[in-house]
C-alpha cells in the first residue's frame, strides 16, 4: 500500500510520541498536523532551538496570535 506524505508525517509522529510515552489521539494528532499545513514537510520548519529562549517565545507568540486569536 502506498502512503501519501502526509500519511508518513502522521506515523512519524506517532511513533515518536509513543517512543516518549506521550498520550494522544489520532484524531488530535491529525487535525494538529493538517493545521500545521506545508510546515510540517519544510525541513528547517519542523524543529526549534529549545536552547534559545528567545526562538521559543518566537514560536508561542507567533502560534497564539495566529491561531489562537
């Protein structure tokens, strides 16, 4: 059978958040990642420093204005 990307992207994160033991739906997980569009397949998009404080308050205040607003 052959998986579209996304469908990849979905399986990729779910078997990382079952590595780390972190609960989740499916449902969930899906709308969050359709939600996130093209983002999720640009390299360079799809991680932050979380050493830097400042790339992290980037990414909450950039996701709670867009999204949550």
């Amino acid at each position: 059978m052959i998986m579209s990307n996304f469908d990849e992207k979905i399986n990729f994160y779910r078997e990382k958040m079952h590595k780390i033991e972190i609960p989740y739906k499916d449902e969930l997980l899906s709308k969050i990642l359709r939600g996130l569009g093209p983002f999720i397949f640009k390299r360079d998009a799809v991680s932050v420093s979380i050493y830097e404080e400042k790339d992290i308050l980037t990414v909450k205040f950039n996701f709670l204005s867009k999204n949550l607003v």
